[in-house]
C-alpha cells in the first residue's frame, strides 16, 4: 500500500506547494466578498512527503468529502451555495459557500476532524468576511490544538520542529487507510 500512496504521483517542491496555498488563499478571499453574508470552507489534506497526489490519494479525499458533505446536509438549514472542486498534482480540495453561520460550520468541521475515521488527515477551514477571509482557529472556540497522529502533542509543534521523519507520516498515514479499508469491507 505504501508503494500506491506515496511512490506513485508527481513530486511537488515547497514552492508548488506555497503557490497553491497562494492560490487557495485568493479563491478564498475571492469567495468571501462574492457572497459576505454567508460561510466559506475549504477541504483539504495534510499529506506528509513530496507526492501529494495520486488514485489512491484522491479515493481517501473522495471518503472525506463524502462524510464531510453529509455531516454538513445532516443540518437541515444548511445549504451548499456553490461548490468549487480542485484536483491538482498539489492534491484535491473543495470549496464550499454555505447558508449557515460561521461557528455551526467550524463545529461540524471539527466533528468531522476529530471523528471520521481518516478526519485526522483532512483540514476543514472555516472562514467568511466576518473573519477577515482568515480560518477560524479552534481555540476560539476553547479547544486545544489539534494532535499529531503520531505522539499526540500538537501537531504544529511535531511540524516545526519536523519531530517525526516523512517515513514515519507515511506509515502512520498507511495504517490509517489500511484500517479504514478493513472497516468499510467488514460494513
């Protein structure tokens, strides 16, 4: 499995990697002034090492967005305004406009990153033109940064300080998804 995941896909350097996030950055902000009175999110995964993109890698983002989607749709007042879906060798992410508010949509995101099974891999940024066009932090809302998958301490921390080697993520990150498979073949 860790040959499918990581061996095969084009490698991206940091600068593709920034000029992405530049890009996602200004989709966002563009989304916010486009429609102010309503919430952006954007889903995206943390996957460790210089492939970031592949079948397999876009199937794990496919589970993601299929349980994140249902747990927003499970709200019966929210609804999806626009839908913007990216698939770049940077990897997948999706865009959403919703008619909700700021604080139900980061709930539902941090339901979803904390308890979908492979939620740990996912970023869910929730953000509007309420907040500047920047992610709402969940320490806004009292809680702890999130854990790193491997040690448990925060997991901005482990990045900074590269406290675990990109072998290490991969095989944590393997495990996951052979898990996760095993689950889905059991249901």
């Amino acid at each position: 499995m860790e040959e499918q995941l990581f061996s095969v896909g084009k490698s991206q350097s940091i600068g593709d990697v920034l000029m992405n996030k530049d890009l996602r950055a200004r989709l966002q902000e563009k989304l916010c002034s486009q429609f102010p009175a309503y919430v952006v999110v954007t889903l995206k995964m943390n996957i460790p090492g210089p492939v970031k993109n592949n079948e397999e890698l876009e199937e794990l983002f496919d589970y993601g967005k299929k349980d994140f989607i249902e747990r927003l749709l499970n709200v019966e007042s929210i609804h999806i305004l626009k839908k913007i879906e990216w698939n770049k060798d940077t990897g997948k992410e999706l865009f959403l406009v919703l008619n909700s508010s700021v604080s139900d949509v980061k709930k539902i995101s941090i339901e979803f990153e904390e308890h979908f099974a492979l939620g740990r891999l996912f970023d869910a940024d929730v953000l509007s033109k309420s907040t500047g066009a920047k992610p709402v932090s969940r320490k806004s809302f009292g809680l702890p940064a999130r854990k790193c998958y491997l040690c448990g301490r925060p997991s901005k921390e482990c990045a900074r300080s590269r406290k675990h080697s990109v072998s290490e993520l991969q095989a944590a990150l393997n495990l996951l998804w052979k898990n996760f498979g095993e689950k889905r073949k059991l249901s």
